[in-house]
C-alpha cells in the first residue's frame, strides 16, 4: 500500500480504478486557407456553441452555469472572432490562426497577478481546444462501465463531461488551485478532488486501485 499527501480541495470521500486523463493530441492532416478557413471557423464555433447549451442543460448549480456562459460570451465575442480572421487574413492556416490568438489571451489572463483572474487561463485554453478538437471530428468515447478515480494534469472546466458522471468517484490533479473553475465544477457535483499532488502523481500507473480523501488530500494505493 503506498500513501501520498496532496491538498484536498471539496469534502468527501472517493474509491475505484485510476484513469489517466490524456489530451488529444492528434494533428490536424488537412490545412484550411482564406475563405474557406472562414466558413469552417463558422462551423465549428456553431458546435462548440451547442455543445455548450447541451453542458448548460446538464448542469444543476448557478455558479457551474454561470462559468459555462462564460465560455459561451468568450466564444460569441466579436473581438475573439475578428482575431481569428485577422491571423486567417494574414495567411495563417485555420489551426495555426486558432492557435495564436489563444496563445495570446492565455499569456494575458496568465500573466495577471490576481490568482482570480490568473485561474482563467486554463478557461481560454478550454475554449480555444474545443474549437480545434472539432477541427479534428475526433471525439473522447469513454466506455467505463466501473467506479474509477480520474487523474489529470489540470481540470478544465467541461473535462468532466467528457466521462460517464455515474462512475466518476474522485479527482486528483497534479498541479491546479481553489479558484480553479473546474474545482468549482467538481465541488458542485459533490466530487472530491485533491490537487498539488505533483510528481506523486506519475507513480500512479492506470488501473491502479485509489483511495482519495477531498478533505484531507491523502491518496492510497491499494494493493492486490
């Protein structure tokens, strides 16, 4: 049995298999120029945005939703769109246009020395991999039919959408704070969650049995 000691961030009590979150990182083969980078940009900032309505509709916490809207603005906004065509009309590709613009906003809202507004990086970072994950038509199948203990570098905000809610017994993130709006989220839904565990958390291997205390922040490793 191996123990580790992170920093609980909501109440409660968690047990089942480790799964290793992982971040989509496959490339996007086919690159989209001009007027057409445009009308796709169009396309899928209207799924993004649906998605979204779809996530509003499965929440059940003022605070949760108003983090999802929020998402929404950022995505309606006319300034972040007109961005996007700026880099398209200076010859970058769809992705690469995407991508700069989101580097850009994430630097600011980093940047920030106030932790509030600092923590609304990872919410840009979310918005933005949204976007090129439909570039992408891939979608994130979790076919997890057991209680399981999720574990990820970071905990952006619509994360936990993208496993089965039933099974989804704890949280551990490497490395996040209290502010956090994916936190927020998890404590919304009564999901315990320890962060700050760190390099601890690479001894973690997936399929491991877990333990969590959110209050507390221990971890144990229970042995076969």
């Amino acid at each position: 049995m191996l123990s580790f000691q992170g920093i609980g961030a909501t109440q409660g009590k968690g047990s089942g298999i480790a799964i290793i979150h992982k971040k989509i990182t496959g490339k996007v083969n086919e690159k989209f120029y001009g007027d057409e980078a445009k009308d796709l940009y169009d396309q899928i900032k209207d799924l993004a945005l649906s998605e979204i309505d779809t996530l509003v509709e499965l929440c059940n916490d003022v605070e949760e939703e108003d983090i999802l809207c929020a998402h929404r603005l950022m995505l309606e906004d006319i300034e972040v769109n007109n961005k996007v065509y700026q880099e398209i009309d200076k010859g970058e590709d769809l992705l690469s246009a995407i991508r700069n613009v989101q580097e850009n906003y994430f630097n600011q809202f980093q940047s920030m020395e106030d932790e509030i507004f600092s923590s609304k990086a990872l919410d840009v970072e979310d918005v933005f991999d949204r976007l090129i994950n439909n570039i992408k038509k891939q979608k994130q199948l979790k076919n997890i039919n057991k209680n399981f203990i999720l574990i990820c570098d970071e905990l952006l905000p619509t994360t936990i959408y993208d496993y089965p809610m039933e099974y989804l017994k704890g949280i551990i993130v490497k490395k996040g704070t209290m502010f956090s709006h994916g936190i927020i989220i998890a404590k919304s839904k009564n999901i315990p969650v320890v962060i700050g565990l760190g390099f601890d958390a690479a001894k973690i291997m997936a399929n491991d049995f877990l333990v969590i205390d959110g209050l507390t922040g221990k971890v144990v490793i229970i042995s076969e």
